[in-house]
C-alpha cells in the first residue's frame, strides 16, 4: 500500500478548520485534524511545503515509522505548529488503517472498555444570577458535568465569558483583541460563585473550571483550597505551567483535582507531573499533543500513575478530532471525562459526523475508521478568515497570561 497524495483543506463553517487529506493507492483516504486556532495557516503552510512531499510513496500502513520520521526525523521538533502537523498526519493514517480493515478505530486501540462517553459542557454567565440560570439550563438538557465560569463584577473580560449572549468563540477576526484582567477581583469572587451553584444545584452535578492560566502557583493554591468545600470534578489550567514544579504548591495545600495540558505538545510536558502525582486529568488532545500514536503512550504512561484523560474539546478541535477522541476514549482504561462544545449547526455541512450526545454521554458509531468525513464542495464555500485569539493585560497595562 502507498500513500499517492495529499492535500490541507481550509475552510470556515463559523470558524476555522484546516484538514489533512491522505490518499492511498487502493482508493481509500484518510483524514486528520490540523487546526491550531489563530496560527492556522502555519500548520497549512508546514504541512503543504514540508511534509507532503516527504509522504508521498511511503506505506501508510506503518504508522509508527512514520510519526517517527515526522518527529525524530526532524531537527527542529516539537512545539505548536509542528505537533500539530505531525497529530494530523497520525489521525489520517490510523484513519486509513481502520477503514482498511473495515472496523472503527477503537477496535483497533484495543477494543470497548465502555458504552458511552461521559463529557461536560460549557456555562458561563456575566454574573452570578445569569451564570446559575446557564448552569440549570445545562442540567436540563441532560448534563452531568458542567464547566462554570462567570463574569467578575469590576472586569470588563473574564475568560470563557460569552459577549452579548452568543456562544463563547473567542478567536475574533483581524488584529488580536486586547483583554484587561485582575487576579485579585477573581480570586475574592469565584469561590462564592461556586457556593451558590452548590447551594441551588445540590452536589450531585459535576462542577468544573478553568483557571487558563492566570494564577501564580500560590494564588492557585489558594483558589484550590477555598473551592475545597465545593468537592470540583477539577480545576484546569490553573498556573501557566512551563514550570511543572509550581504544581507541587498547589498539591500540597490543596484536594481539588488539577487538570492541565490543553496547550501541551509532548510527553516531556507531563514528566514530572506524572511521576510526582502533580495532576489528576490529562488535557492535551489527540489534534495537538502527536495524534493517537503519541497520546496512547502519554495515557499509558499517566495509567501507571492513576491519571485519568480529559481531553481539549473546544469548537476550535474539529469534528474529526472529537470522533477520533471518543473513540480513544471508548477504548482506554484510563478514560476520566471528554471536553464537548457543540460546534455550530454550520459545521455539518463540512462534517459529516458519527457521534452524538445523550442525557450526558456521547456515544460514536461502528462506521470504519474514524468515521467522520468531509464534503470538500461544501467546505469551498466557507473559505478562510484571519481570526486571532485575544492577549491579555493586567488592569495596569502590564502583558499577562490571556
Ligand atoms: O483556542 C483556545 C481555546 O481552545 C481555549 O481557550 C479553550 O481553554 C479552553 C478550554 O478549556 O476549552
Ligand atoms: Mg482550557
């Protein structure tokens, strides 16, 4: 078997998608996610100029070798741009390796370990009243697990808060927004927040959050420890971690599970979080962190620490992404919870899908492969649109964490 060619797609049902497309000589294709929200021509342009040519001819049946050669094989490795062409190319080839032996992906990642997929949703409201309103809406659908965030009274941005009552999408078109932030405001209000939701919603639904970044290790432990009482399935992202020791802060005064890694890219992130127990849930998703070759040795690796997967699952992953991660998840052992952000009615147009959600769960179907596939006439008609993600500056001008 040959891989004949291969070509990136961009196009911009509501937003951006960019796909890769593998084909093969015995007319089977496969597809993977190349999106990275507001860098997404760099992964085209990598992907176009660099790595087609040096695919063409060889056996896509050797999946290993060639996530290999795309990793190892390159000088320059790692980071963003490059893992995410590399994620992209490993999803299309395991794609093609499934629908090649006519059966879902997850057959191949060592069969079911269980029926459904337990995801969490997004609520957000700009301020307490709208937030818990939002949460109960969520609840109402089925819900069992929702991820809080609230606007801050005395900020004008807080992250994951929806503008002007649309869903939250934050890339915006032309330059990069300018977000204004205030730790401290933060930190005196949400623990409060999430009394509430508590006090209105009893304990019974899963409560997440996602810090993104913007506390310092002691102001993280802090947060943690005052949402102690308020048992959360877990709070993410809670320090910029590219100082994996500053989770030993955390850990040490706090019992909130952590969850990290949405904008990780490697195994080398995680080292010392897995080996000293620093975190609870696995964020980095199977479009960014080296595709489903590189995440099974990642959630392995966590297994033998009792660390759990929860994977990214933002409307900025694409369909496929999602397809592929449930399926990974109905395979592992270690599966903890899936990230699921409904992307816009617009997006089935492109994507055809074979997942849906039910009272809480997600459930994929047996098509072969991944099982998603893309209607390239369709997608021509929502070409391209620059859109960036925001940056962020404290209340006295100085750049932080967005
Ligand atoms: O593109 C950035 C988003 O994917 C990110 O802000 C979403 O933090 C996020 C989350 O947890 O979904
Ligand atoms: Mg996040």
């Amino acid at each position: 078997m040959k891989i004949t060619d291969a070509k990136v797609i961009i196009c911009s049902p509501g937003r951006n998608f960019v796909t890769l497309k593998i084909y093969t000589d015995q007319g089977i294709y496969g597809l993977g996610d190349a999106t990275l929200n507001g860098m997404e021509k760099s992964v085209a342009t990598y992907l176009t100029d660099y790595c087609i040519p040096a695919l063409i001819g060889k056996d896509p049946r050797n999946i290993e070798d060639i996530w290999h050669y795309f990793y190892r094989g390159v000088y320059w490795r790692r980071g963003a741009v490059s893992m995410c062409a590399v994620s992209a190319i490993d999803m299309a080839l395991w794609d093609i390796k499934a629908k090649t032996l006519n059966t879902p992906l997850y057959n191949l990642l060592g069969g079911r370990s269980r029926d459904k997929i337990l995801v969490y949703a997004h609520s957000n409201g700009a301020n307490i009243d709208e937030t818990i309103e939002n949460v109960g809406k969520k609840i109402d659908e089925g819900y069992k697990a929702v991820r809080v965030q609230c606007g801050i009274p005395g900020l004008s941005d807080a992250y994951g808060v929806a503008k002007e009552k649309k869903s939250y999408e934050p890339a915006h078109k032309g330059l990069p927004p300018e977000e204004k932030w205030d730790t401290s405001l933060y930190l005196n209000f949400i623990p409060g927040v999430f009394e509430k939701i508590r006090e209105v919603y009893g304990s019974d639904v899963h409560l997440l959050h996602d810090v993104h970044h913007r506390c310092t290790p002691v102001e993280a432990a802090r947060l943690a420890k005052e949402l102690e009482p308020f048992h959360l399935f877990w709070i993410e992202d809670p320090v910029a971690c590219e100082l994996q020791e500053s989770l030993r802060l955390i850990r040490q005064h706090s019992t909130t599970p952590i969850a990290i890694g949405e904008v990780f890219n490697t195994v080398y992130d995680y080292t010392l979080l897995f080996t000293e127990q620093l975190i609870d849930y696995i964020r980095m998703p199977l479009s960014h962190g080296g595709g489903i070759t590189h995440l099974q040795k990642v959630a392995a690796f966590a297994s033998f620490y009792h660390i759990a997967t929860g994977f990214h699952g933002a409307t900025d992953l694409s369909p496929i992404t999602l397809a592929a991660a449930l399926h990974f998840n109905t395979a592992i052992n270690n599966f903890g919870i899936q990230e699921y952000m409904p992307h816009q009615k617009i997006v089935n147009e492109v994507f055809k899908i074979n997942y849906k959600f039910e009272n809480g769960f997600m459930y994929i179907d047996d098509s072969p492969g991944i099982g998603v596939d893309i209607d390239e006439t369709a997608a021509a008609r929502f070409p391209y649109v620059t859109a960036r993600l925001p940056v962020n500056r404290k209340s006295d001008g100085t750049m932080f964490n967005w």
